[in-house]
C-alpha cells in the first residue's frame, strides 16, 4: 500500500512539475545559432528560427519569434523582409501592451513567463532603428523619418505606460500593495538624432541637420546613465564642404540578457521581509496588513545583465586610409535603465503573488494531511512545496540578436569608387575580423550608407 501511495504522489509531482515546465523559459534554440552566427552562418541561423516556430518559440513567443528573426534579415541584407518582420514584432508588442493594461487586474496572480511576451521597452525602440536604417538602405527617405519620429513617440510615453500597468495592477481585489512605476532616464536617443541628421542634411535642411546635431550634444550632457562614455566627434558628418560623405554604421557586440535572482519572504505581524539571496539587493521591508507571522516563501526575479564584447576598436579603411569609428550609442545600458521603469511594478507583482500562492499551497497542503494522514498526506505536500517554487521561474525571454553598441563615423571623399574595408579589433590590438565591402561608389545624390556588423 505504501508503494501505491508513494507512487501516486511521486505520478502527481511530475505532472506538476511538466506543467510547470511550460512556464520556464527555454534557450536551447540558441545554442546552435550562436554558434553559427559566429561563423557569419546567417541563412542557417535564420533557417533555424523559422524552424522553431511553434517548438523553442511558442504561440506565447511570437514577438521573440519576429524580433530574432527580423534582426537576422537585417544582418543578412534582406532589408524588406526585416522590415515585414519587425513590424509584425511591433504590431504584436502595442497590441499586447493594450490587452496587458485591460488584463492587468486579472493578471497579478500569473506567472509572467505563463503569459505572451510584451517585449522590452529597449526592443521595442530599436525595432524602429533598425527599421530605419532598412529604410535608409533603401533610400526611402520618408519612411525611415516615420521610424524615427516613433523612436521619440516611445520614448516619451515610458513613464506613463508603467504607470497605467501599476493602476491596473492595484484595482485587483487581491492587491495588497500600492505598485508605482519608476522613472525614465532616457527621453533622447542620440543614434535616432543621427540617423535624422544624416537625412537632413541630403535634403538640403542644414538648420535642421544642425539642430540634430546639438540634439545629440544634448543626449549626452543630460543622460550620463545611458552615454557614459565620450561623444565622438561628427563634425565631419556636416562640414564636408562641397564633397558627399560616406557614412559608416558598425553594430557591434550582443544586445544584454537576463539571469534570475532568487529572494526569500519571512512574515512577521502586518509585515514582509524581503531578500536576495545572493546579497546583491538590499533588504525590503513592507507592511502587509493582516498577515501572520511565520511564513516562509520563495521567487525568482529577472535583472538584465549587460554582455560584454571582445571588440574594443572599429575603424574604416577607405582606399588604404585608416578612420576610427566613433561610439554613438549603447544598447546595453538603454536596456539596463528602461527595465528600471518596470521593474518596482513587476517586483511587488512577484511578492504578492509569491505570497498569496505560498498562503494558499498552505492552506491546501493542511487540508490535504487531514484527509490523508501519515506518508500520503506528506509526499502530497511535498510535491505541492516543489510544484509551487517550480511555477515561480523568472521570464527570461528577450532577444538576443540586437547588437549591444553602434559606432559610426563620416568621411568626406572625391565622388567616384572607393574601396572599402570595416576592421575589428580587440583591446590586445589583434585583429579580430575584416568586412570588406569591396568598391563602394560615392555618389553626392546619395545618402552613401555603408553598414557593417560583427555581434560577436
């Protein structure tokens, strides 16, 4: 009989725990990929995504799914079909944040890895980068101009998306406490004032193009969180005299990814203690009226990790004349300081949830040891302690093809053919890899954009 028991709990933990496997985010796909796109592979990365649509990325990943896929076409030179993707991408990120803010009441006790993915804020505003400079790479003017008035668009409603979410979040009749959102530091990128720079000034719209330009001055000297780091010098993207330039995009390196963070709740009076296991964040303390002491849970937090490169210098050799790159923008920090804006609303969303699950598994596993004393009871219990930490994983899910840094520089040259090489150094000075773009022709009727890529 003892054997039967044990069967039949050991039967229900592992069906709560396949269950909540469903829930956890998967990385499996990319381990291949990476190790492709290494080897510049990308029809076979881009094979590959496709190929997992529906398997590695569930219907509950599609943004992910169009995100990783458009980014390939853009690396591969498919620069419509990018486009097609990523507004797919975006299409589905607006429509989700809207559900999310009609939902969210009835959201605060789900898991947000059991949920479809929204996007992160930094995606969602360089989706429109790169779109732009698909459009650029096109010579569509207009559209890529729509692309970057969005970037602006996005940037400016940050604090106030979050803020609708954290409203939504504290109508629930099961909040127990009051969720703000935090606040945004990035109001101006200056690689969208760049791109809008650049345009201007083929246009004719010298006063406009030099707005852009003391707009990027302005990027840096009120932002220190996002441009750490020197402004390059762009006098030569508008000075050029009578001759065209040539201008130079690198994406470099490979956009951040998140890891878990595991805390532990203790319960006292009216009161939660909250604390990261590994230390790293300091102790929380929140008055939770009603609670009693005694309890003791435990969930998993996402943080978002800025990935190093080994690419510590970019230069252009035009015509056997070397050009250093300049760093523009950082992708990794804008991903760092945007998840910010979220992050106090979705932390108060995992310790209430955390909490009010704990509670109630309690509960139940109490009723469950009245109704079956002795080992049944026990393993019963057991697996419900197991099922519950299992449901908490941390959404880990973010692209992971968006390069992490963007460096650019302008050369003035004579109109006619130019070779072309992009090099890549790392801080030992080797040479790492060489794009080279063969002859390139230097038209003053063209924008003349060159863009290379080395995301490793």
């Amino acid at each position: 009989m003892n054997k039967t028991l044990f069967r039949l709990s050991y039967l229900v933990l592992l069906m709560l725990l396949t269950n909540c496997a469903n829930i956890a985010t998967s990385t499996k796909q990319y381990k291949d990929m990476d190790k492709l796109l290494l080897q510049r592979d990308v029809p076979a990365v881009i094979t590959q995504v496709e190929s997992n649509k529906g398997k590695s990325y569930k219907d509950k990943d599609m943004v992910l799914y169009y995100l990783d896929l458009g980014l390939l076409q853009h690396y591969n030179g498919d620069y419509e079909g990018s486009n097609t993707s990523l507004s797919e991408a975006e299409r589905l990120m607006e429509e989700l944040y809207t559900q999310s803010i009609s939902k969210a009441a009835l959201s605060l006790l789900l898991n947000d890895n059991s949920l479809d993915y929204c996007g992160e804020d930094y995606e969602d505003v360089y989706t429109n980068v790169i779109k732009a400079l698909n459009y650029l790479q096109q010579n569509k003017f207009d559209d890529a101009f729509v692309e970057i008035r969005r970037i602006d668009l996005k940037l400016g409603m940050l604090e106030d998306k979050y803020g609708k979410l954290a409203s939504g979040l504290n109508s629930s009749k099961d909040k127990k406490l009051d969720m703000q959102a935090g606040t945004n530091h990035f109001h101006n990128s200056a690689l969208g004032r760049y791109l809008s720079m650049l345009i201007y000034e083929k246009e004719g719209k010298p006063d406009d193009a030099a707005l852009d330009l003391t707009k990027i001055g302005e990027a840096f000297a009120a932002q220190p969180e996002i441009y750490n780091f020197s402004q390059p010098p762009l006098s030569d993207s508008l000075n050029a005299g009578n001759q065209p330039k040539l201008n130079i995009v690198s994406l470099i390196g490979r956009a951040p990814y998140k890891l878990a963070r595991e805390f532990h709740i203790a319960t006292s009076k009216d009161q939660v203690t909250i604390v990261s296991v590994d230390k790293s964040v300091d102790e929380v303390k929140l008055v939770w009226p009603g609670i009693d002491p005694n309890y003791y849970f435990k969930f998993s937090f996402p943080y978002i990790v800025d990935k190093d490169t080994d690419i510590c210098r970019v230069n252009a050799v035009v015509d056997g004349k070397t050009f250093e790159l300049g760093k523009l923008e950082d992708v990794g920090n804008v991903a760092v300081q945007t998840f910010k804006i979220k992050e106090p609303v979705i932390f108060l969303k995992s310790v209430t949830r955390s909490i009010l699950k704990g509670i109630a598994a309690e509960a139940a596993k109490d009723k469950m040891k009245q109704k079956n004393p002795g080992l049944t009871g026990a393993l019963m219990g057991f697996a419900t302690d197991v099922a519950v930490a299992a449901s908490e994983n941390a959404d880990l899910r973010i692209s992971r093809f968006f390069p992490n840094d963007v460096l650019v520089t302008s050369i003035p040259l004579p109109p006619g053919e130019h070779s072309v090489v992009i090099e890549y150094y790392n801080k030992d000075n080797v040479l790492l890899y060489r794009d080279d773009k063969g002859t390139v022709e230097v038209n003053p009727e063209r924008l003349n954009l060159v863009e290379s890529w080395n995301i490793r």
